[in-house]
C-alpha cells in the first residue's frame, strides 16, 4: 500500500457497534415519557385484546387505605404484583390485573375529625351524610395520587376502572354479604370484651392494634377467703395484675391444678401498708418467696394446699362495702390459661375485661349459677373510658366523680391510682410496683387501647351450618387446601384461625357500609327477604348513605314500619370490606374469575386480609376465595431499624424514583429476598445503581452490534461450538426462568440472569467473539453464527427481564425495532429443545478451566507490565490431564484466550509456570507474541503483509477489506 494507505483509518472499516440507546439511563426523565406512552398508545387495552381467549390468571389485589402518598412498602407490595403479572402475561396468559382501594373506616374519618377539630367544629352537629360526603371525597382525592404513583412505579393495570370500597354496587355487595351471614345464623349481637379505643371511640379488630412497651403500674392484691376449707379459715389468695383499674370488674380468680399451691404466714414484714406479721396467704409454691420479696416480707410455710381444696374456695372482693357494693362472692375457677412464670400463680379474672377471663367465665356459668353465684358480667366502662355504677365508689356518683382509665388524649387517667388507694385503705394491697411491659395500641392513634365489655355484633366461628361444618372447621379446611409462599405462612394463618374468638364486625363510627339489618328488643334479626332487597337495591343506586338518609326505616321496613324493629346504626368493620372485595371485583367482573389464583400481601397479612377474606369467603361460599398466598416481609433502614421520619432513616420510592429511576426500585425488589424483612437506604440503593449499570452496558453493546445484523438463521448444525454452547445457555435459563417465575422466586431470575450477563456474556461470549464481529468479512460464517446467537441472547434476555425491568427493556426493545409496538405485548421465546446438549456443556465446562489458568497467567503479566493486553501475548500451555486435553480438540484456543497464539503441551510445566490449585493438570508459561501488530485487528501475526495490497494487515483482515471492496 502506498504511504496515504497506511494511514487509512481502519475504523471506518469494522463492525463496530452502532446504537442510539444511551449508555446513560437517564431513567427519572426517560421513565414518565414511556408511561406517557404506554397510556398515549392504550397499552392496558392492548394487552387485554392480545390475550383474549387464553387462560386467565388472577393476582387479586389487596386494597391499599387511600389516605396518603405511597411509601416504600407500598412499592415493594406493587412492584411484586406487577411482576407476577407481567411474567404471566408474557407465558401465555391473560393476566388482567385490577388495582384496588379500601376506602371506609376509621383512617379517612380520623381525617376529616382532624380538620373539624381546627375548625373548631364537632363532628356530631354535622349531618351524617354530609360528614360521609367529605370521607368519601376525601378517599377519591388519594386514590387519584396513589394511581399516579403507582403508574410512575410501572404498575400495569386497569386504572380507569380500579374497584373501590366505597362504589355504589360494592357497598351493595359489602351489605349484601352481611345479609346471607345473617339469613345464614350465623351473626349474632352479644356482650364480650373486646379491643376498644377510647381516643376513637369505637371496637378495634386485632389486625387494627400493634404493640408498644409502656410502663404500668403493677399490684398484688389479698382476697380474703369466705368459705372453703376450715383450714384456710382467715387466709387470703393473692392475685397480680398490672391492670390495676380491672379489679372492680373481678368476679372470679383463676388457678392451675397442674401446679403446686402452699399455705404460707408472714413471719417479718418491712412495710407501711401490705401484709403482716401472721397474715396467712396463698401462693403457688415456686413463686411465693419473689411475691415475699416484692412485698419486703418474709414466710413461713405452713402446709401443702391441694387442687380440691381450692376448687372448693370462695373469696370475698377486696373492695367490700365500697360504695355499697361488691357483696358477691368470688370463686376460684380451675384455669388452662394459668401459667407460673410470673405472678402468683393465681389470675385475677374480669369477664368485662379480658378474653381468655370471658371464656373462663362462661365455661364455668352453669356450675356458678348451680352454686348461686350470679353469672351476669358487668360493664364498669363506658365507651369514654369513665368507670360506670358497675364498678361502685368509683363511678358517676363517687365522690370527686368518675374515675377515668385513659382520657381522650389517650393519656392514663387516675381510675388506677383510686383503686390502688381504695384497696391500701381496706388493707387488701399485698404489693406494688411498676412493670415494662408491650400493650395493644390502635395502630391509627397510637394511644393505648382498652379491653372493654360491650355490646357488639359477632360472627360465630363454632355454630354448626346445617351441613356438618362451622365457619372455623371450614377456614381450616381451606387452609389445608391452599399454597402458601413460602410455606409457613400456612402454619402461621391455621394457628391464627385455631383460636380466634368470634368474629367482632361492629363500629361506632359513621364512615362505612352499615350493619343493615333490623332487631326487636330481645336482639333477634329480622328475617324478611323484601326488606332485604329494598335495602340491597337502594344501596346499588344510591350508595350506604340510604341507611342513614331520613326515612330509611321506614322506606326499608314498609309495611313493617309499625312493629317494633329498630334500626341498627353501627358500621361493618372494614376488614369485612376487604374481605369482601372477591365479590364485586372477582365474581362481578367478566374479565376476572373467581377463586383468584394468588392473593399477595405482607406478613402482617395473615391477621388482617388473608384472615379475612378467608372468614367471608367460608361463610358464604364455604371455601377461600385464592388458591394460593404469597407474603412478603416489611421495609427496613440499612441497619435493619424501623423506618419513621423522627429517625430519618425513611427512604421514599418518590425521591429515589426522582433521583435513580423506578428501574432500580424494582431491581432492589427482585434481588431481595422478600420473604424476609428488606433492607433499604441510600448504600443499597447505589449497590443497585451499579449492578444495573453493567446490566445495561450489556445491553448496549447487544443493540449496537445488531444494528450490523441482517437477520440471518443459521442452522444449528453449522454453528460453530461456542454459538452452540450459548444456546444450550439459553436452554438452561430458560427453564429456570419460567420455574422460578411459577415460584415467585424473582431473586433466583434476577441473579442467574445478571450473573449471565455480566460473567457469561460481557467477560466470556461477546469478549472472544468481539474480534470476529468487528473484524471477519461480511460472508464469514463466524460472524454470521455469532450475530445470529446474539439475537436470539437479546430476545430472551430483554423479554425475561421486561417484567422485572419494564422501562429499561421497553426502550431497548424499541431502540432495536423502532416499529415495535411494545416488548410487553411479546411472549418468551419458545426455546428449541435440540438447543440443550448436556455434553457440549460437559466439555466446555473443561474448556473453561483450563482458560481461567491462561487468564490468571496473562492477569499477573499486564499486572507487572510485561503486556499491555491478552493480544500481546501467546503463552505456552501444558497440560498433562488427557481427559482436559482432549476437551481442546478442533478449537482455536488463542482464540477462546484472546490471545494472538498459543501452544499446547502435553508435558509437565516448569516450577515457575503459573498454576491454579482448582485446576489440577494444567500450568502456564508466558510468552510474547511473534510477529507483526496488525493494523486493523492489532493481532500479532507472521501474515501481516503476506496481502502485497494490504502491507499492514493479516491476511485474515486483506481478506475482508477486499470483500469489501476497499
């Protein structure tokens, strides 16, 4: 060539990867123009009319509360959602996905309190529905935002047409569900201790309550015995409690016959108002001498005290007289639920006020009533938290009027230091002191809550159904029939539902679907299928307002108006809600089907929306309405702490989406271990950044080199080993991902595949084949071979992360076919099974070993600057392994190695070749290349200028060049 040819810019020559896709994602501004897009284009619709006909799947939405922007764990709940959806979409399904919102209760009310009360205004002067108008209005306005948030997040659904608790037909359906557990027998109005907030005023359900340590006041009181045998004639039981306000509700005191009791007498006493010397009391044995201790006294004992001696016992109440009451006596009652771990072995027992109290109390009523102990159970606290004249000398009339166990502040009131007084002035206080403990608190206000006798609706969850069944044999029965992810979910919801107490559905608020039915004056529910349906449909046209509009009772109850039925006005629980929604989205939508396939929740779930729906689902339908449940953990800072905004350790999905895109939320999710608590914060936030980096980068270069594919097949048969072996690859992976996809193990997905791209692809396939992408003439069947399995590697990768990335892949898809309407509108590629070969893998796998020593060897040599890179060298390779040798065979190893030669050497290496201690057999010795550079590929070869026509290149790039016609 002449001296103008040897500076030919030998770039201009090569197929060198050419794409418009960015190596910056630059996905906060990128992200919302292709949610623009995909509503511009109607996408939802698309994806609906493209899988008509097919099989549906049905991930039934848990409704989120609207009352508030998104949170983190809001998006790692949606984020799993959408790829579970999209991965079934994409494998053959219709996977139509209807987001949801709950929208009654107490949250959305607390809300517009709030604002009354800035205003200045109360809330009962306002006309109900008006007050419901406002919460309702309210609820529209969140769910506006929360739809957009969850759009930016990539959340494919049915956005214009979500299902809300709160929509005219739901509320008719919500009644509607009521109404056949009531035709059913199964709701009933009773009188039990429940969960009951004094700061909203209303019967809270455990899945509302969470706990929190508080210190209380502690108290071990006497209770002198009345009646029993002659040789506990004068002694006292001793019971603790660190509810001091319960004891004027006590009507009983528990003991175990598992344990051993003595009789014991204070023999010195160091203290202004307990026990004693002489006093004679009763004590489990192994926990008498701590009781002693907190009393600053010491014992005697006197004797053993058997199970029928105690059984036999009846004590008088500690409070005596006060106020003109308590005369009743106080028996004691054999108990499981007695421990002797702490205390004293005995409990103190308030029916108004503790389940497992209740129970025992109503288990023994008949014997109590044979005994001539009245079994009636009182009601000493009202719904305000003030003691009420069932719990004497500290009720209205007392003096310095009722005492108060929690203000509405949710501050303690002084109901426990006036019964603590009360008793140290009857010399029934053993003991006091103050405990850190963990108490219920309403997860809404954060206030303590109460345990409170008081008229409420029920569900029974032991009533025969009239085929064999209870609502809680047949809850057990659905769980058996259900698949839990993982599986101890299973455990975890059976032992909730083994013992659960009835199902408590009433409120006393004012925002939601109302118990509409109607009782006369001994509780019985009227029964008439007209008044039922007035009802029903007037919910369906005009909304639960009907019930409380003026003239309800009589529109409803017609010609009925004149008997003696009264309106309940109390509202349904909204767990009954939620657990409803399986009917007017699941059973009423023709694009849904019922059961669902999965219900996906958090782990908190399993007391609250698994729970319930599968409690309203049983009793009206007799089974769950999933066939599976899948349940995440919860969102945690970088240290593994609580997120709350005091700490400011929250991380928003809003800022990081502003900051680093939505693509890097979900690839937080899916490299996650959801199924345990997530850790979350700035450090891993990058981490994901970075990881998704590289994964991009090798997308990239995929684009770039495709822009020079012609799209040509090659059959497999010609393709050269490496091609095959990448496509036995994408056999493999192909199996993993569609299993684990039917897992719901997305980490596994995301990891393999992230792994394959990075170390299979960027450092292995597309390093060796780079040479002969860029460099090999247009007819080589290297080159060829190679952009065919490129192609293939792209499609399977970008659609087997389009659900885990769906921003990212669907620009890539796009930058690819500019003419495509949307990767998401794709199926996986149906991958050949003549692509799998067990035994190429096998043989490769050695090929791979004895290359990772070349790669160490050459490593330490551009470490030390003996090279400059893998091209300047052709190192010498000794293998002795003849079963490692043989794996050699017809390839060219220099070019699997990168290097411009190489030699292979069946004898010992010398003590200095480099050696890798997991590749016994194989060393290396290093050398440099021989020859001339060339100036096209920058190989080292003995041919460059063997072409007289091209002096500076080998003769494998003259060859090209002429080809192509330069």
């Amino acid at each position: 060539m002449t001296d103008t040819a040897e500076k030919f810019d030998y770039s201009k020559t090569l197929y060198l990867p050419e794409t418009d896709f960015p190596m910056r994602a630059g996905l906060p501004q990128k992200e919302p123009e292709i949610v623009a897009r995909w509503q511009q284009m109607g996408l939802y619709r698309k994806l609906r009319a493209s899988a008509a006909g097919r099989e549906k799947f049905v991930l039934h939405d848990g409704p989120p509360y609207a009352n508030g922007n998104i949170h983190i764990g809001h998006a790692l709940n949606k984020i799993l959602k959408d790829v579970i959806n999209r991965s079934f979409q994409m494998r053959g399904f219709d996977a139509n996905y209807v987001p949801g919102w709950d929208c009654h209760g107490l949250p959305i009310e607390w809300k517009i309190e709030e604002k009354y009360r800035e205003k200045g205004k109360n809330k009962d002067e306002v006309p109900i529905n008006e007050f419901r108008k406002e919460c309702r209005d309210f609820a529209a306005g969140w769910i506006k935002v929360q739809s957009e948030e969850f759009k930016r997040l990539g959340i494919e659904g049915d956005f214009d047409n979500p299902y809300t608790t709160m929509n005219f037909h739901a509320e008719s359906r919500i009644a509607g569900e009521l109404l056949k557990i009531a035709r059913s027998g199964q709701l009933y109005r009773g009188s039990k201790p429940v969960m009951w907030s004094v700061v909203e005023r209303t019967a809270l359900a455990e899945a509302e309550v969470e706990y929190a340590d508080v210190e209380s006041d502690m108290i071990w009181v006497k209770f002198p015995v009345a009646e029993g045998p002659a040789a506990l004639a004068g002694a006292f039981v001793v019971i603790w409690t660190t509810t001091p306000w319960t004891i004027p509700g006590n009507r009983a005191i528990a003991f175990s016959s598992r344990y051993s009791y003595g009789l014991f007498e204070v023999a010195t006493a160091e203290n202004d108002f307990g026990p004693q010397p002489g006093e004679k009391l009763i004590f489990a044995k192994r926990l008498a001498e701590e009781s002693a201790a907190k009393a600053k006294v010491t014992f005697n004992f006197v004797r053993d005290i058997k199970a029928d001696e105690l059984a036999a016992v009846t004590c008088a109440h500690p409070l005596h007289g006060l106020g003109g009451g308590y005369d009743f006596q106080v028996p004691l009652l054999d108990g499981e639920h007695v421990t002797d771990d702490a205390g004293t072995g005995f409990v103190h027992t308030a029916p108004s006020h503790g389940r497992e109290d209740f129970d025992a109390w109503m288990d023994n009523m008949r014997e109590l009533e044979a005994r001539g102990i009245s079994s009636t159970i009182p009601f000493p606290v009202d719904d305000a938290g003030f003691f009420t004249v069932d719990a004497p000398g500290f009720g209205p009339d007392a003096e310095g009027g009722a005492a108060r166990v929690i203000d509405d502040s949710g501050k303690k009131g002084d109901a426990n230091e006036r019964v603590i007084k009360a008793l140290i002035a009857r010399h029934a206080l053993f003991a006091r002191g103050r405990l850190k403990h963990s108490y219920p608190h309403s997860w809404r206000s954060k206030k303590p809550v109460i345990f409170r006798n008081t008229p409420q609706w029920f569900v029974y969850m032991d009533k025969e159904l009239g085929d064999g069944t209870t609502l809680r044999s047949r809850a057990l029965n659905a769980i058996d029939a259900t698949r839990f992810v993982p599986a101890a979910g299973q455990n975890r919801l059976r032992a909730m539902i083994e013992q659960r107490p009835d199902w408590v559905l009433s409120r006393q608020r004012a925002w939601g679907v109302p118990i509409c039915v109607f009782v006369d004056e001994q509780g019985q529910i009227l029964q008439d299928d007209e008044v039922n349906t007035r009802i029903l449909e007037a919910f369906e046209s005009e909304g639960a307002d009907a019930w409380f509009a003026e003239g309800a009772r009589e529109r409803f109850l017609a010609n009925k108006a004149n008997e003696p039925w009264k309106q309940v006005m109390d509202i349904l629980d909204v767990w009954f809600d939620s657990g409803s929604t399986h009917t007017f989205t699941l059973q009423d939508r023709p694009d849904l089907k019922w059961p669902a396939d999965l219900y996906l929740e958090g782990s908190d779930q399993h007391r609250g929306w698994f729970h319930s729906s599968l409690l309203e689902s049983a009793a009206t339908l007799g089974r769950a309405p999933y066939d599976a449940v899948l349940t995440h953990g919860f969102t945690m800072d970088e240290k593994g702490e609580k997120m709350s905004k005091s700490k400011g350790n929250v991380t928003a999905p809003q800022e990081v989406m502003k900051d680093a895109g939505a693509d890097i939320l979900r690839l937080w999710v899916m490299t996650s271990d959801y199924a345990d608590d997530l850790r979350v914060g700035k450090t891993i936030i990058q981490t994901n950044v970075d990881a998704y980096r590289k994964l991009r980068n090798t997308v990239r270069w995929m684009l770039g080199t495709l822009s020079h594919d012609k799209g040509e097949v090659i059959a497999l048969a010609d393709l050269p080993e490496l091609e095959r072996l990448m496509l036995h690859r994408l056999a493999e992976l192909d199996e993993l991902v569609r299993e684990n996809y039917d897992g719901f193990d997305f980490k596994k997905i995301a990891r393999a595949l992230i792994d394959f791209a990075n170390v299979e692809l960027s450092a292995f396939y597309f390093d060796i084949r780079k040479d002969a992408l860029y460099c090999d003439a247009p007819s080589s069947l290297r080159r060829r071979a190679a952009l065919h399995v490129i192609r293939n590697i792209f499609d399977c990768m970008v659609t087997w992360m389009a659900p885990m990335l769906p921003f990212t892949m669907e620009e890539a898809w796009l930058s690819r076919d500019p003419k495509a309407v949307s990767v998401h509108l794709e199926q996986f590629p149906a991958i050949p099974a003549e692509w799998k070969n067990e035994a190429l893998a096998g043989k490769w796998k050695k090929v791979r070993a004895i290359r990772s020593v070349v790669t160490g060897a050459l490593e330490i040599e551009r470490k030390d600057k003996r090279i400059g890179s893998s091209l300047e060298a052709a190192p010498v390779v000794h293998v002795t392994d003849s079963v490692l040798r043989a794996a050699l065979d017809g390839l060219d190893f220099s070019e699997i190695c990168i290097t411009s030669g190489i030699a292979v050497d069946v004898t010992e290496g010398p003590a200095d070749a480099f050696r890798l201690p997991e590749v016994p057999g194989v060393s290396v010795e290093p050398a440099l290349a021989e020859g001339t550079k060339c100036a096209r590929s920058w190989r080292i070869t003995k041919d460059v200028g063997s072409d007289p026509q091209y002096p500076d290149v080998s003769a494998r790039d003259a060859a090209a060049l002429r080809e192509l016609g330069l």
